[in-house]
C-alpha cells in the first residue's frame, strides 16, 4: 500500500487503497482487560456501518498478550498471527495487566505480543491525533485558552530504537556491586538506521503538506549520537523534498514542556520510538481522558489499529469502560485502510453527537453531569451505533 497519503487533518483526509469492497476481513484482538468488553462496542459500530453502506465486515477473534500467555504461554501464537497477515486490516483493544508481571527475564510478557505484531507485519509508522472534542473541552487540566484549537498529529517511528535494540542483564557482573562486589548490571540500545529515519520523516512531511505546513521534530541532540544522525537525516530530507513544509528543531525535554504551555502550535510531531511513545500519552491527557484518543499503525501491508488507553485491569468486567476510543479506532480503519471516508465521518459525527448531547462514561464525565447521562460501556456503544 502506498504511504504517501493517508495524513489529513479532519474528516477529508485521504485513504489508503483504491477502491471500495464489498466484503472485508477484520482480525480482532480482544486481548486483557478491557479488552473483550470495548471491542464488542468497535464490532457493534461496524456492524452499524455495515448495515447503513452495504459491507460485509467479517470479524474474526484471536488471542494476544496475557490471554495468549495464559492459553498457550506465547503472547503471540503463530494462529494470531498468520490470521493478522491473511486479514484487511487488525482491530486491536489492550494487552497486559498485573498478574503477568515477573522479574524473570525470562518470563513471557504480554507487551511482547504488540511489538512483536507491529514488526512482523511491518507496522513502522504510528498515527496519532490529539483533537480536542468541543463538549469535553472542559474535561482537561489546561485552561480553555491554551488547548482551543488543538489539533495535532503524533507520528512516531515504531520499529527501532529502544524497544528492539539488543538488551542483556547480567547478575554476577565483579565491582557492579557494593563497595566492589558483584552485582547486577544491564543495558538496552538506542540504534537507527538511516532508511527507518528516512522514511519517517516522508511520513511526517506528507501530513504536514496535507495539515497546515509545520513539521516539529523532537530528538536529544544535544546528547545522543542517534538523535544527531536523526536530525541530519530529517534536514536533509526536508530540504530537497519538501521545502515548503517548516521544520524545527525540539528537545524532547522542551516538548514535554511546549506540549503543555503551547499545544495549539504544533502541527505534526515526528520522534522516534520511545519519545513518541511517552509524549503521545502526555498529549494525549491534554484532551482530559485517553479513553478518548484513537491509533494507527502503519506500514506497507496490513495495518493495526488501537486505543491510545492500556487494559484498565482495575475496572475489567465491571462494564464501566469508555468504548470511545475503539470505536475511533474503527473510524481510522475505514477511513485508512478502507478507503471509507464517507462513513468514517458518520462514525465521528456520531460520536460527536452523543458528547454533544451530554452522553457520558464514567472516566469523562464530571460533577455537573447528571446521573442518568453516565452510560455503561455497551450503552455508550449502542448510542453510537444508533447514529450512524
């Protein structure tokens, strides 16, 4: 699939394939926590579009994270992922939870299971927008004169760096101890590739062309020999490709601050994978709930998509779970790799609706809103649904 085009603010953005199908198959993973219960809401909305635009969506289930662990110790069995790659596309809740947690190095963990799927499929481009819906405006932290006009697009490099870089711990290392002792000593790697930053930063530039123009791109120059090769990358890039886009230059430091003080200012970010990682949830609570915020991975083949939020394992199977940000997620499937622009609209539309309406879940409502407007997670789903 080409990946020049799917980057546009708003409900016109581009699409990825070509023509409409009639048919489509979807490869859900429910996962942990929260799972099952929200992506029975996404299944509910497409369901919904279905009906309304005359498309089959053909929603298999399979297993990732802890419940793959638990049924067959793997966090991502060989059966999920030949069903991934045989799919359209891959609708994903969350994975992982506490009762998975070890100090064993060794043990099997359930965040294994989406990085692994991310890079067998391919998946090295991550979206994330960050918009600020008009009914909950009142529901951030930041005053209403620094988040209005937020509208911002994350894209962070999701296959290198830190998270797949060799790692080692070694339990017996001599003078790593007390006063000379052994002791405990470990280390990860930060390595890129000049192709993986080139083609980020393609990425970065053609939503920006598409946005408003302005590309910043965050990195720790001043410190890492990566970051150095990433920003000359990224200048290099920006100069013969795209010299109408802006640059900048930002500390990751500074942008965890400017994403706070200034938000409404940028544009697109490009970073790589463990700063997008962290400043993609910062930004996220700048819209006041991750129960809100949608995501797409991307690459040349099948694409995933996700809530921005993780498994909530705290309130599992109690029915209370925002549903808003799967469903999201489905309006970026049919919008990207569907090439359903008419009925993503109706998707957000519809759930722009029931915000505006005074629907709420329990994570975004507030002391003003009243009690029968706080719906359960499958009555937020058939809301939506009913709208579309």
């Amino acid at each position: 699939m080409p990946l020049d085009n799917p980057f546009a603010s708003g409900p016109s953005s581009e699409s990825w394939s070509c023509n409409v199908k009639k048919t489509y198959k979807i490869c859900c993973l429910p996962g942990d926590g929260i799972g099952p219960e929200i992506i029975a809401e996404g299944k509910k909305v497409l369901a919904a579009v279905g009906k309304r635009y005359g498309v089959d969506f053909q929603c298999e289930d399979a297993l990732i994270g802890g419940a793959a662990i638990d049924a067959c110790g793997d966090p991502l069995p060989e059966e999920t992922l030949a069903a991934a790659r045989a799919s359209d596309a891959v609708l994903l809740a969350s994975v992982g939870g506490p009762k998975w947690d070890s100090t064993d190095p060794a043990a099997p963990r359930p965040e294994q299971g989406l990085l692994r799927i991310r890079k067998e499929l391919g998946l090295y481009t991550n979206l994330r927008p960050v918009q600020i819906f008009a009914a909950l405006a009142d529901a951030s932290t930041l005053r209403p004169e620094v988040i209005d006009g937020v509208d911002m697009m994350i894209v962070r490099e999701l296959t290198g760096g830190l998270y797949f870089g060799k790692r080692e711990r070694f339990y017996e290392e001599p003078g790593a101890g007390t006063a000379g002792a052994p002791g405990q000593r470990a280390y990860d790697t930060l390595e890129y590739r000049e192709y993986e930053i080139e083609r980020i930063a393609r990425q970065a530039f053609e939503a920006a062309r598409k946005r408003r123009g302005k590309v910043s791109s965050v990195d720790k120059a001043n410190v890492l020999e990566t970051s150095r090769m990433w920003r000359e990358i990224v200048h290099r890039i920006g100069a013969a490709e795209y010299p109408d886009v802006e640059l900048e230059d930002v500390l990751v430091d500074n942008a965890a601050m400017q994403l706070i003080s200034r938000p409404a200012d940028f544009d697109v970010v490009v970073t790589e994978n463990m700063f997008g990682d962290i400043l993609s949830d910062e930004a996220a609570q700048i819209t006041g709930s991750l129960g809100m915020l949608a995501s797409a991975s991307l690459g040349d083949g099948v694409a995933l998509y996700e809530p921005s939020h993780g498994s909530a394992p705290d309130i599992a199977g109690q029915g209370v779970a925002n549903p808003l940000a799967q469903i999201l997620s489905v309006e970026m499937m049919l919008r990207y790799s569907f090439n359903m622009g008419e009925a993503a609209d109706a998707v957000r539309a519809a759930v722009t609706a029931v915000l505006d309406e005074g629907w709420r879940t329990r994570d975004i409502a507030d002391a003003s809103t009243p009690a029968d407007r706080i719906l359960g997670t499958a009555a937020m789903g058939d809301e939506v649904a009913k709208r579309i």
